[in-house]
C-alpha cells in the first residue's frame, strides 16, 4: 500500500532506488531530493550496507570534501572499485560540493565513454538546488527521485506504531523521523524542530539556493504562513502584514522558494485556466505539521476553529506530498477545501473536524454539479459520517484517509 498509494514515501523510494542500482551499469546518474531530516542520509546508508563491498559512499557537507582534489580522488575510487565488479557510489549532500553538476556530468560521461560498471547516486536537501544544477549540467544523464515527508502509515510500518496513534502523532507534532525520540517531551521536541529544521531550512537551505535581498523578509513570510495553515490569504494581506512591506511580486516569489524547500505550499484557486489559477490568493499549506510546533496544538474541545485549520491543512498536505495537483474552489458563496488530481483520481474534497450538516456541503455539492469528472469526498470524524452520506456523497474518517489516502 505504501509504494503504490504513496510513492514519495521512505519505503517506496527505497523500492525504486534498490531495483535501479541493480539494473545494468552504467546506466543514468540516480539524483535523490526532499526535504531536511526525512531519511535521505540513512536511506544512501541503508543502500551501502545492502550492496556491502561493492558501495562506496560519501557526505560532501564535510570539512574534507572542501579540500582540494577530494572529488577527483573519490571517483578515481569508485572506478578502482568498479575493476573488478559492478559497483555503486553514493554521494550524500552533493549541493555542498562547488560546481557539482558540471563535475557530476564529468564522471557520467566518463563511465559511459569508457563502459565502467558503476552506478551513481547523489542527494541533496533542497530541491531547488539540485534541481537546477541538474536541469542545466546534467541534462539526459540523470533520473530523479524525491523522498517526501513521511505519511502516518510510514511512522506506524516503522516505529510500531499502532495506526491511530501514528495519525495523531503526525496531526499534532509532524512526520520527521527524527522527532519521534522526543514525542513524550513537548518542549525538547519544539527545541529540536526550531533547531534541526526550521532555521537550517530557512535561514541556510534557501539562502544557498539563491541571493535572497530580504533574508528577514523570508522569515516573516514563513512565520506567517505557519501561523495560518489551510488558509487563503491574499498577497496584498500578507505584505500589509511584513514589517517594512513588500512587493507582491517579491511576496510571491518567496512563496516559492519555500514551497522547493518543501516548507509551505502556495496552493492555487481551481481553474480550468492555467492564468486564473496563478493570479488567485493562494490557500496557504504548511508542509509538515512539525512546521506548526512552535505553539503546542490545543485540544479539540477547547480551540475547535484550530483544530480544524490543523486537521484540514494534515489532509492537504497529505496529497501534495504524495505528488498529487492539489487546488482549491471557491465561487461566493460556495467554497471546497481541496481538490485533488493524479494517480489518486480525481477528488473534491471538503474536511470537517467537528459537527456538520448537510448544508455545510453545499459548496462540495454545486463544485461536482459543475465539474461531473470529480468524485465528492467528505472527511469528518469517526463517527460524524451520517450527514455525508444524507447528502448522497462519499464519507470517510481524516483518520483513514491520513492513514491509507482516498477510497
């Protein structure tokens, strides 16, 4: 179920990477991108140990690798390695390494010239960088993947997890691996989301991507997205609130640096029209619910608005990191949470955390009248599903469909 319903995810991209260094080499350079601290390192590492003495592996974010010759002195390895076996060489953080794309395509030329058996892989944290580096030193020789933020059937497969309890996790703290060790510890668990994630994403990841004018102005833009998850915000709004202002144009830009750093989505209005999707007020999505701890979250009964806004922005997310089109559809006064589209299907979405009627559907139900190739799905809580079904449309707990994804 993993690898097929969620292909982003740590088993199903440790799948494809397993079955593509066993193919013939040489074949394409494997490029592996996602955010920070999801299990790129120990996925390479769990490669390297699996393939034994026939894998060379190494971290280009190390004081070594920015020594002189350090990258020519690891590919003459790799071939060495490569004399007498097929073998593969697995390069963590490559973004770190200066000029990597045009000394990458140097070593898969190479091979390739000379028939070496030596399959090549690489990673890298922010996928802009790579991205481009790839896009333009390494067209036609590299194929990519991308390691997302895990879903909560990827912390229930691998921490034991029983499933509701691995859904709540994600609601309430995130999906990062590397949390779960302070999930009965609030605070340490918020220090080492600020430390481990939000300022290495934000204050270095994206400033190594490109010269940002605004660092500062950055930071407010993240700040206030994590304070308004599964929110539509327009851009004028968000620059009257940055200290100092901004131009939209700038706002929206720094939208999408965030959104390649797999931080916050900037999800568009549906439309028909590519144009009216880019100038609608984007719903604002923040990526990992982890993103969202710097506050604890309040209990259901006690904040239910926020709640909901938590569970509503879990679900969306839950789509976009499963690769799938995620938009939403309002036309006053009807409105719908999410409409998703991919190898999912096709899915108008509305999610209620809480009590609802069957008027509450209204927007769902006018959004399938005018588009009919969409299917109506509810998410509410367990036990809640009797308004949906009044109404004639698909119901299913969020708990579920964090768990597994639509019927």
């Amino acid at each position: 179920m993993i690898e097929s319903r969620f292909p982003r995810s740590y088993t199903a991209v440790l799948e494809q990477f397993r079955g593509r260094l066993r193919e013939p080499a040489p074949g394409l350079v494997q490029i592996l991108s996602g955010p920070r601290q999801v299990g790129k390192t120990t996925l390479l590492l769990e490669l390297a140990r699996e393939f034994g003495e026939s894998a060379l592996y190494a971290a280009a974010d190390t004081s070594g690798a920015a020594l002189p010759g350090w990258w020519e002195e690891l590919g003459q390895r790799a071939e060495r390695l490569a004399a007498s076996r097929t073998a593969t060489l697995l390069v963590d953080e490559i973004q770190y390494l200066p000029d990597w794309g045009r000394r990458l395509k140097a070593l898969a030329d190479r091979i390739r010239r000379d028939r070496i058996p030596l399959h090549v892989a690489a990673s890298g944290s922010s996928s802009l960088r790579v991205g481009a580096g790839a896009r333009e030193s390494m067209a036609g020789r590299f194929e990519r993947l991308t390691l997302s933020h895990w879903p909560a059937r990827e912390l229930a497969t691998r921490f034991a997890l029983p499933p509701l309890e691995a859904v709540r996790q994600l609601v309430r703290s995130g999906s990062y691996p590397g949390s779960m060790a302070f999930r009965d510890d609030p605070a340490r668990l918020r220090a080492w989301l600020r430390d481990a994630i939000v300022e290495p994403a934000v204050g270095r990841d994206v400033l190594l991507v490109e010269a940002v004018r605004k660092p500062a102005l950055l930071r407010q833009l993240f700040a206030l997205a994590a304070a308004h998850p599964a929110e539509i915000v327009s851009l004028q709004k968000l620059c009257a609130r940055l200290s100092g202002g901004g131009a939209l144009e700038t706002a929206a830009h720094y939208l999408h640096l965030l959104e390649e750093a797999y931080l916050v989505a900037a999800v568009p209005k549906y439309s028909e029209r590519a144009l009216r999707r880019r100038a609608s007020p984007p719903k604002l999505v923040v990526l990992n619910q982890g993103l969202l701890s710097a506050d604890p979250p309040a209990a259901p009964e006690a904040a239910p608005d926020l709640w909901g806004r938590r569970v509503e922005n879990a679900c969306l997310a839950h789509a976009w990191n499963a690769g799938q089109e995620v938009t939403y559809w309002r036309a006053e006064p009807f409105e719908v949470d999410g409409i998703f589209e991919g190898s999912w299907g096709r899915w108008a979405v509305e999610v209620k955390a809480g009590g609802y009627g069957t008027a509450d559907l209204s927007g769902l139900l006018e959004f399938v009248r005018r588009h009919r190739g969409f299917r109506p799905l509810v998410l509410c809580d367990r036990g809640a599903e009797r308004a949906g079904r009044d109404a004639g449309v698909e119901v299913l707990p969020w708990e579920d469909f964090l768990l597994e994804g639509p019927p």
